[in-house]
C-alpha cells in the first residue's frame, strides 16, 4: 500500500471522528448561547477547567499511541498487552485522584481562570457535575491511543461518534425539555462517556481477544517498563500542562475584558477547535505511521510518512483559511443570536483565517513526536513556544488593544512551536532523542 494511501485509510476516520470534538462543545455553546453572555462564558469557561485537568492527562493517549505503535512495528504481542495494561491502570489512580481533590481543584482553576460572581454559580453546577466522567475519560485516553496504535482508526471513529451523538441528544433532552441548563449540558457529557467506555471494552474484548488472553494488570511489578511509559508521559504532561497554560492564559484575558469579550472569544475558539481537531486527522495518522515504521526500522517510508502527512496537513489548513475567511459571519450566528457578541466576534474574524496557515505545521510535528515517543523533544519545544507567546502579549499589548494582542501571541506560539520541531527534527540526532 502506498504511503499517500496508508495516511488517507487512517487521516479520514481520524478527521471524522476528531470533527465530532469541537462538535460537542460547539452544541453545548448553541444550547446555552441565546440564554445569555454569562451562560456563555460559563460553559466556556467551565470546558476550559476539564482542559486544564483531562488535557494535561491526554498523555494517557498520545504516550499509549507511540509505545504500541512501535510495538506493533516489532510484532511484540507481549509489549502491546502490557501498554494497555499500564494505561489503564494509570487512569484509574489518576482519576480517583481528581475525583478526591475536586473541591480545591476547582478552587484553584477559578482564581486563575478570573472566573467572577455573575458567572461562578453556573461554572461550580457544571464542573460538579461533569467531573463524575473522570474515571471513563482517562480509561478511553488509554483504549483509544491503544487502537490508534494498532493501526485502527475505524473503532475510535464508531467510539466518538457514540459518545459524540449520544451527548449531543442527552444534552438537548436536559437542557429543553428539563430546563436543566448549565448543568443538564454536563451530565450529558457524563452519560456520554460511560457509554463509550462500556463499548471501548466490547470491541477489546471481540476484535482483540488474542491480546485479552495476555491481559496482566499485575503489570506494575515489571518496573523497568512502567519507569519507561512514566517517563515519556511525564514529559507529554509537562508539553500538555504548557498548552493548557497558553490557552487559559487566553481565557482570563478574555474573563478580565468584560462578559461580551469573554463570550466572542468562547466562540471563537470553538473556530480554531474546528481546526486543530480536523488538522489532527493528519497529525494522528503520523503518530500511528511513523511509530510503526520506527519500529520496523524502515527509513524510506518513515521519511516519506512525515513529508506527506505535512502536506495534507498543510491542503486542509488551506480550506479552513477560505472558509472562515468567506463564511465567517454566517458561521458566528450558528452559536448565539447576541448582536452584542456577534458584533464583537466580528471585529477579531481575521484571525481564524491566519491560525490555520501558522498552526498546522505544529499539529502534525506534534504526531511526528508522539510516534518517535520523543516526549522530551515535544516538552523542550513547548516550553520555548509558551515563553515566546506570554513573551508576545505583553510587548503587543502597548500597541494593541488587548484582544488582538491576544489573538497575534496565539498565532505566534503556533508558528514557533512549528519552527522549532521543524528544527528538531532536522537536526534529530542532537535533538530528536526517544524516552
């Protein structure tokens, strides 16, 4: 099978599913966003605090995605079992642990995230509520990257488009029919997750039952190998709390500057999700690709798994540019039916029209990493790219009004991060050095 072949038989199931993503939160705006600016932000600004907690624990994934990639690569059925086994262990501590701190985590990422008193009371009934998803979130992190390591792309699309549509209709019922608001939006997505995960297990247990056989959830007493997956997951922590940082940095500029701005920049993001989660499709298909031909040792096609997955990153970058660029405006009243927000959305639509162009190389460099299991290189990358960004608005902030300044670091961090794996991987035998 061809190269072009191999990326599009995984990047399109990846696209579809990925695309069902932002889909969730861009329902949940719709179904709160002709309510009011507050409902709005609330549940901009309750996503971004799971951000802060699931994301930084996406490494549950992305770590799980290169380990078993290169496993399979080797033909290592014992190594593939024992990935999964470690995954799924970790989320299960992990989890337990969020679900004892949340009080004081919720706290903490409201001080940060500048969440104020009009808009507090909806934040707390829907982090309250949706943090019962923890444990099936982190166990679905592990299965998924697990399947995308495996060459599988078909079963996480049927998983998140369960997930997806099942959150989309439970959370229209609460919210329409049950006035729940708020929090009717979040136990859908807690309803949601169990659903998945109860799935995820069914097609482990039909499809992989070889492996099943293997299964050794003993595992922690092979030491030697959970220092190994330790080791890389916690440099993907560190590059995801980076990025985490970046964007709620973005949300508390936003929560300073008045409920209309913090409302139009919810939206916006939700542009930019579009993006990244469709540019990802790509980006997922690298990790898979280039950890398996990593493993099976074979430079011609690993070489050419990244030039190409690079240039269909960069074709769909292109039609996300056009679109937002001609259809902006029509696609901001699909969110709310708030002039005032519309209004104010408007004056920052040039930007999505640039993030895709300055963005996508980062996306894909990122899938590159994550197949290498390089997660020192993706942590040192993120770090320079977080300092250049926070770096960034406070020289352009004198000049410009906060918003854009905003808008122009965000771009910029994309762009460096881009620049500096491109780099890395150029000169990979200083840089590019595998946990």
């Amino acid at each position: 099978m061809s190269i072009n072949k191999e990326i599009l038989r995984l990047a399109i199931p990846n696209i579809l599913s990925n695309i069902s993503i932002p889909l969730l939160s861009t329902v949940d705006t719709v179904l709160v966003g002709n309510l009011s600016a507050s409902h709005i932000g609330a549940v901009g600004l309750g996503a971004m605090i799971f951000n802060f907690i699931y994301w930084n624990f996406g490494f549950l994934r992305m770590g799980t995605t290169g380990l078993t990639a290169q496993s399979f690569g080797k033909s290592d059925d014992i190594a593939i079992t024992e990935t999964l086994s470690r995954a799924l262990i970790l989320a299960l501590i992990l989890a337990l642990i969020i679900l004892l701190l949340q009080s004081p985590l919720l706290s903490l990422l409201s001080w940060f995230l500048n969440v104020d008193g009009s808009v507090q009371t909806f934040v707390n009934e829907y982090f309250f509520t949706r943090v019962w998803a923890a444990p099936a979130t982190f166990m679905l992190y592990g299965l998924l990257g697990w399947y995308f390591g495996m060459q599988n792309a078909i079963i996480p699309l049927i998983l998140t488009l369960i997930i997806n549509v099942a959150n989309i209709i439970v959370s229209w019922v609460l919210v329409k029919h049950f006035n729940m608001d708020v929090k009717g939006v979040a136990l859908g997505t807690v309803v949601a997750q169990y659903l998945g995960l109860l799935f995820a297990f069914l097609f482990l247990f039909t499809k992989y039952r070889k492996y099943m056989t293997l299964l050794n959830f003993k595992i922690l007493d092979k030491l030697a190998g959970l220092k190994t997956f330790l080791k890389i997951n916690t440099n993907i922590f560190i590059r995801t709390m980076c990025l985490t940082i970046a964007f709620g940095f973005f949300y508390s500029i936003s929560a300073k500057s008045g409920a209309a701005i913090l409302a139009s920049n919810v939206i916006l993001l939700q542009f930019t999700n579009w993006m990244s989660y469709g540019i990802d499709g790509f980006a997922y298909a690298s990790e898979s690709l280039v950890g398996k031909y990593y493993g099976a040792k074979d430079a011609t096609r690993l070489k050419k798994s990244i030039q190409y997955s690079l240039v269909w990153g960069f074709v769909l970058a292109l039609i996300y540019s056009f679109c937002y660029y001609f259809f902006g405006f029509e696609l901001l009243s699909v969110f709310t039916n708030q002039m005032d927000v519309i209004k104010t959305a408007g004056h920052y639509l040039s930007w999505m029209a640039i993030l895709p162009i300055v963005g996508f190389g980062s996306y894909i460099w990122d899938g590159v990493f994550i197949g290498f299991t390089a997660g020192k290189a993706m942590r040192n990358s993120m770090l320079i790219s977080l300092g250049a960004y926070i770096l960034s608005f406070y020289i352009f902030k004198n000049n410009l009004d906060a918003i854009n300044a905003l808008w122009l670091s965000l771009s910029i961090f994309l762009l460096v991060r881009g620049f500096v794996q491109t780099y890395m991987y150029l000169f990979k035998e200083k840089y590019l050095v595998t946990d």
